[in-house]
C-alpha cells in the first residue's frame, strides 16, 4: 500500500482521518526522521489475533512513513513479563506497549475501564464512547500520572465465560472456585465467594491441566482452542458477561509521545485505528468455525450460565461500582461518563440493533423454496 493512499483512508472508527490526510504531503516532501520503537506486548505469539494486532499495527506504521517509523514487537516475556508492560512504559524501558489495561487494576481500578468492566459496553458501544464519548480524553487523563498515553488498538468482541471442570447449576457453585479471570470481575465473583487468579494466557493451560485452579477464561473460541484448554476442561460456558466488548490498547510513553514529529503521531493513531478495527473483524471471522470444531469434538459441553447466577453477578457488579466509587475518586469521575453512555447506548441498542439481532438469528422460512 502506499503511503499516501494509506494516511488518507486507513483510520477508522472515527479515528485521526483528518489529521492523518494532511499529514501525507509533509512526510512525501521531508521524509521524516528515523525513529525505532521497541514495543512490549502482554500476549504470547502463538495468539496471532491478539498479538498480532500489534504486528499488523506496527506494519502499518512502516508502510506509511516508508519504512522511517520502525517499531518492534515483542511478546510477553522476551523484554518484560505479560503484567508488567505499563511499568516497562512508564519507565520508558521500552517507547511502547500492547495490552488489556484491566491487567492493572491493582495499582488502580480505573485502568480496568479502558478495557471492559462487567456487564458494560460491547465492542461497538466501546469505540463510541471512546470516541466521541469523551472516554479517551478522560482515561488518558488518568494516564498522564503513569507516563501513558493510551491509542485504542483492538477489540476481540464479546468473550465467552470460560472452561470449568464442574458445572455451574446455583451460586453456591462458585464458593471456592478457583477461576483464572482478568481486571476487575475477579473482584465481583470474589464477592460470591470464588478465589480470582490472574495469570497470563501463555501459562494458563498448565494450571488448568494440574489444578492448580479450577476454571480459566480467555477470549473465545479461537484462541481457546488454540491453547487447548478443551482438552483439560469439559464445560465450556458463555457468556463472558465482565467482557462484552473488551479493548485492547496501546500505551506510549508520554516523554517519547511529544518527541514525534506530528505527521508521526498522525500515522500512528491511523495505524492503531486500523488494528482495532482489524482484531475484531478477524475474530469475528475466526470464532464461528472454532466454535463448531469444539462441539464437533464431543468431549466438551457448551452451557450458558444459569440466570440466577448471572443476576447475583450482576448485582454484586453494581454493588462494587457503588464501593468503587466512594472510595475513588478517579474512578467515580471515568465510571460516571462510562455509566451515562452505556444508558443512553442501551436504550437505542434495544430499540434497533437487539431487535434485528434476536430476530435474525432465530428467524426460519415459514414456507419451503
């Protein structure tokens, strides 16, 4: 792809279009500086939607600056490990990284709303609020404290509840539960009474295979059968109700952000609106078929979780929320613009989208052809 016809029509999503076209004429005529960037992905490689979004983003910004804009990508583990890149940013160890912000909740519970909360936003809902929402100039807000500068680059879409090695019939079934889940739905299924683990996705399989814990959830099918969690786990369930539209970012050191030239910046928030756009579509494209092979293997069975248990996860979410909020200020500031959008986008989503949806997924011809 060339250069110019890649900065006047790559950005999507209601990205830097703009700013991106006027930079094509400058970088054409200057050239633009030499600049190499090391990037520091939370993903192993063997995940080649979610890690390679970072790769296809990279590429992206090579192709259109020439080849003058190089930056590097590394999986979890070859620089920093998975949970340690927005320290490794912060410190400027490494220009950039690649993540799931609700990795980090533990340094602050705001970050986990960059990526998804539980029963929040879907991946379209996301990029809305993110762009024309105010949700990106509030979470980079937040950022600035940890010499971020947060770019939405990927989405995987609504994920699925993950593999058990019981099934889930009542509440009390999660009392004990030792469950690998990120960000901050560890802490709402805590208060049901399951034991939250955080682990990466490359070390997952082996603490399922041994049980060391109980249950694990990743993304979907895709990358599930992938890791092979079906053939350590036998009830499938969906859906990831704390990940409904889970964004993936990302992080640019603020010291190394102001040093880019603008035609630069221009190009790399076209190139990670290209990826977010790109990571979807292709698990879109990917799960159905997986999903059918999981089945298909009858060693597995696919179960939605029971209502009762979804309510009591919904309630403790909202009852966290209220905590979260009165003990955070940061948090109550991001969480109530969140909050507001996700009303108003509920409203219109259940008076178009949810009504097409339900029907044509359940629609039949009622005479034969």
């Amino acid at each position: 792809m060339k250069r110019r016809q890649f900065l006047t029509g790559a950005a999507v999503a209601g990205a830097v279009t703009t700013a991106a076209a006027v930079s094509a004429p400058a970088i054409a005529q200057s050239g633009g500086p030499q600049i190499r960037w090391r990037l520091a992905s939370s993903f192993p490689k063997s995940l080649d939607t979610i890690y390679g979004a970072a790769e296809f983003m990279a590429k992206r910004v090579s192709d259109a600056t020439g080849g003058r804009f190089q930056i590097q990508v590394f999986a979890a583990g070859e620089i920093v490990p998975a949970f340690q890149v927005a320290d490794a940013v912060q410190a400027n160890t490494v220009e950039m990284g690649h993540t799931a912000s609700y990795y980090f909740v533990g340094k602050d519970p705001t970050f986990a709303i960059d990526t998804a909360i539980p029963f929040g936003l879907n991946a379209r809902q996301q990029s809305a609020w993110m762009y024309f929402g105010g949700g990106r100039a509030l979470m980079n807000e937040f950022f600035k404290e940890y010499n971020i500068y947060g770019i939405p680059c990927g989405n995987t879409g609504a994920q699925m509840g993950g593999w058990f090695n019981k099934e889930i019939k009542t509440v009390d079934d999660l009392k004990g539960l030792k469950f690998r889940v990120g960000g901050f739905a560890g802490q709402v299924l805590a208060k049901l009474g399951v034991v939250p683990q955080q682990i990466p996705g490359g070390d997952i399989y082996p603490a399922l295979e041994k049980g060391t814990i109980d249950a694990a959830e990743w993304v979907g099918p895709y990358d599930d059968e992938k890791l092979g969690f079906n053939k350590v786990a036998k009830f499938y369930y969906y859906p990831g109700w704390w990940e409904g539209g889970p964004q993936l970012s990302a992080y640019v050191n603020t010291t190394k952000w102001a040093e880019l030239p603008s035609e630069y910046k221009a190009v790399l928030e076209a190139a990670c609106a290209d990826a977010n756009s790109w990571m979807l579509a292709k698990y879109d494209a990917q799960n159905p078929a997986a999903l059918r092979r999981l089945v298909g293997s009858k060693t597995m069975k696919l179960l939605p979780f029971p209502r009762a248990v979804m309510q009591a996860c919904y309630d403790a979410a909202q009852e966290l929320y209220a905590e979260t909020s009165a003990a955070n200020p940061k948090f109550k500031k991001v969480y109530t613009s969140w909050k507001t959008f996700l009303d108003s986008q509920n409203q219109w989503f259940r008076v178009a989208e949810n009504t097409y949806d339900n029907f044509n997924q359940n629609a039949r011809p009622t005479k034969k052809s």
